[in-house]
C-alpha cells in the first residue's frame, strides 16, 4: 500500500528539485538517499523489518530543499 504513497512523494522531490533550479535526479541510489534523509524514524532505531528507513515526511523532504510544501486552496 505504500507505493502510492511514494510514488507521490517522488513527484514531490522532483518539483522541489525543479523550482530550486537542481535539475533531476541523477540515479535511483540518489532518490534512495533522498527519501532515507527526510523519513522520520519509526519501531526500533535505524532501519527494521517493520517501518524500513522509517515513516515518510513530506514537511522534511520539502525542508530539505527549503521550500513550502505546496497547498492547494
């Protein structure tokens, strides 16, 4: 079920990327550092058979590149 959930998160990333002006991703293992560096860790400390690299955080990955998350009205 998480798969929508980073499928969005992905496109996020890479609209984040765009407005900073830096360009895409340059390799899957890049994505992968990516989405480790702005997840929230979950269950036990560092990555576990239960949560992975922990929970998704939107408001960290959008941080990251120091932009607003993107609300629609």
């Amino acid at each position: 079920m998480a798969t929508p959930y980073m499928a969005g998160a992905c496109a996020i990333a890479i609209e984040c990327r765009r407005r900073m002006g830096s360009g895409e991703f340059s390799s899957l293992a890049e994505y992968d550092d990516f989405i480790e560096r702005s997840s929230k860790d979950a269950g036990k400390e560092g990555k576990d058979d239960e949560y992975g690299h922990g929970v998704l955080s939107l408001e960290s990955m959008c941080q990251i590149f120091n932009t607003a998350i993107p609300l629609r009205k």
